[in-house]
C-alpha cells in the first residue's frame, strides 16, 4: 500500500473510514483505490486488506 489513511467518518464521527492505494510490484501504472467504513475501524482495516489480497491475487 502506498497512501492509506484512517478517519473518523460521518455527521457525527460515528463510522471509521478506511482508504488506501495499493501498487503491484510498485508500479504506480498498476494501482488501485479501496475504501471501507465500519463503526469499528479495525473491520474497516481488515475488510480494505481482504479486497487488496484478493485484487493482487487476480480473484
């Protein structure tokens, strides 16, 4: 992952938003954005890692 940041998201910072670009390779040609958000931000981690492993999997 190359920019990722975790915030506090929503009218009244109830949700946790999660956002990154990942690379392949470290190609700046092959990249790509994920977000997730989540009241914990821990799952909005995890359910931004997920889809980066599968994306880099080819799934």
């Amino acid at each position: 992952m190359t920019d990722y940041l975790l915030e506090t998201w929503g009218m009244e910072g109830e949700f946790y938003r999660f956002y990154c670009r990942a690379t392949v390779g470290g190609d700046p040609d092959r990249s790509r954005y994920f977000e997730a958000t989540d009241r914990d931000p821990f799952e909005a981690m995890i359910r931004v890692l997920r889809d980066v492993e599968s994306w880099r999997a080819g799934r």
